[in-house]
C-alpha cells in the first residue's frame, strides 16, 4: 500500500501537532494532499480510471472546505500550510 502507518504518522508528525494528533486541519490537509499526489500520478499513467478521478475529485473538495475553514479560523495558519506545501490557491 501506498500510504504505511509510520507514513501517516510522519505526515502528522510534521503538519499537525504530534504523531497522535490526527484531526487537526493542518494534518488532515497533508494528508489528503499526499493522497491527491499519489492519485494525480496514478491519472497520468491511467487515463480512462474514471473512478479514481472521481475520488480525486473528492478529496480536492474535501481539502478545499478544510482550507477554508482554516482561512475563516486563523489565516496565519492556512498561509503556513499552504506555502509548507505548496498548495496553490
């Protein structure tokens, strides 16, 4: 699998507060943000995986409304993440 236990434990490890800390917004958007990466390049190679553009699409979605969430909150916040990883706008 893609995605190990000490993977996710790094991501959170890194983004969010602690290893343990899994429902921040910050670690929650890494995580999907990894996620997303790996099923971009999983698209490229694959082009006619509807359902996994279709999850993809989703998870876009899905980082999008913690994004803003985290721009209503504390706009330092989501200014940090975006730029730690290189989300565009």
């Amino acid at each position: 699998m893609y995605l190990t236990k000490e993977k996710k434990e790094e991501l959170f490890e890194k983004h969010g507060k602690g290893k343990n800390d899994t429902g921040s917004a910050e670690g929650q958007i890494a995580l999907f943000t990894h996620r997303i990466n790996h099923l971009t390049e999983h698209l490229k190679n694959n082009r006619k995986d509807y359902n996994t553009e279709r999850s993809l699409v989703k998870l876009v979605g899905k980082r999008r409304s913690l994004l803003d969430y985290l721009i209503k909150k504390d706009i330092l916040r989501y200014r940090a993440i975006i730029k730690e990883l290189n989300i565009r706008k």
